[in-house]
C-alpha cells in the first residue's frame, strides 16, 4: 500500500487578520480538494510565505499581486490566472483623510493592512506619485486604524460603504482615488508549469469558490500586469 501525499497549496492573503490557517484553513482546504490533492496553508504574512515555499514547495497557489511581484522570480512564479472577487467590479484602491484636512498626503502617515507589502504600496497602488515621501503605518483592520494615522488606505469598494454611512461619510473625503490593479493571482512554481491544470480552477463549484469569496478565475489581464511591473519596478 502507498501512501499519497497531498501537494502543498500556498493561499495569501497579506494583511487579512481572518486569513489564518486556523480560521480559514479548512475552507480553502475544501476549495482545493477539488482541484486535486492539495493541502492548503492560508497565511497572511509574506516573509512567512516565503518561509513556507522554500520549505514545502508548493507546485502551485494563490497570492497578492504584491508578493509575485516582489517574490516572483526567486521563487519561479508563473501568474496562469487572475482571481475575480465578489462584487469587485475592479481592484482599487482609495486613500482617505478627514473633511477638514487638505488633499496633499506628501510626509502623511497612512494606516493599512498592506504595510507588509510597502514597496507594492508606494509604488503601484499610489503610482509612484508619493515617492517615499508618505510613512506607513501597519493596522489589523480599518476599524483599527481609527484615529492612528493621517490618512486610511482601503478599498475602494469600503470606501463607498463608508462614504454612505449617516454618522462616518460627512467628516471624511478620499484624498487619493488609485487606478484599477490587478487582482490576487494563481501562480504556478518553478516545473510545474505544464503540470496544472488551470480549467480546474475555471470551472470549480460556484459554492466553493463563494466560500473563498471568489466570483470566477479569469485569464490574466496582461496589460495591467505589464503596468504593475513597470511601476513597481520604478520604485
């Protein structure tokens, strides 16, 4: 009798505080049963990613489009597919400061859970535009960023849900509406790349990938990659 050993399935999540292998780690676990044997870890740090596919190597997984960028070629990352999240009509970022204060965030401290991926940060999702003239500040979540910083890096889908809040949307504005980015990415590593079977992911259970808060894999939007590239590179 043969033992067969689950593959290992890196699922980030940077700066999500719920993406823990122990409170996620058994729904994704379901998610990638069916695209194979596949034994997920759900982080939430990037350095421990990296940790975890120097140790594991995983064949494939499912990252931020900061940490293939950064980590891209040293660990073999080749993007297949691009993730659609639900109700995400694009990825987007907005930055956002009290009514009163002025629209210039230059020298500005700015909470966000991304602060782990600081060069993505300044240099794709605020364009280059603030050079290193902006600090930022790590925060669990955007409640948590209350009052800690001059401004708030969120979505832009939050941001619209706050904008329409009775007692929150009066007192703030978005200093800083960013352009559309790219989404989280099924990556494959290093051989693997003729080894996955990217329709698996395509056609998976509308249930399960509802219970990863995912709407469908796309193909890659090259262009946008391409863009994200070229800024990150810049910085």
């Amino acid at each position: 009798m043969h033992l067969i050993l689950a593959a290992a399935f890196l699922f980030l999540k940077t700066g999500e505080k719920f993406a823990t292998q122990e409170t996620a780690g058994q729904t994704v676990a379901e998610f990638t049963k069916a695209l194979g044997a596949y034994e997920p870890q759900v982080l939430n740090d990037p350095a421990k990613a990296v940790e975890f596919c120097n140790a594991k190597k995983p064949p494939v997984g499912i990252v931020t489009p900061g940490f293939y960028l950064t980590y891209g070629k040293a660990l073999g990352m080749e993007p297949i597919l691009e993730t659609r999240r639900q109700g995400v009509p694009a990825e987007r970022y907005v930055v956002v400061v009290a009514k009163a204060a002025g629209d210039d965030l230059h020298g500005k401290t700015i909470a966000t859970t991304l602060s782990k991926e600081e060069r993505y940060v300044t240099g794709v999702i605020l364009t280059g535009k603030l050079g290193d003239e902006v600090r930022l500040k790590a925060v669990t979540d955007i409640e948590g960023a209350k009052g800690s910083a001059d401004a708030v890096l969120m979505e832009e889908g939050t941001w619209k849900v706050i904008a329409k809040d009775d007692e929150l949307g009066p007192k703030l504005k978005a200093a800083f509406t960013g352009e559309e980015l790219p989404g989280a990415l099924v990556v494959v590593f290093g051989p693997n790349v003729d080894k996955i079977d990217a329709s698996k992911f395509k056609n998976a259970d509308k249930r399960l990938l509802a219970s990863i808060r995912v709407e469908a894999f796309v193909d890659v939007d090259q262009e946008r990659l391409k863009k994200a590239q070229a800024l990150f590179n810049a910085k």
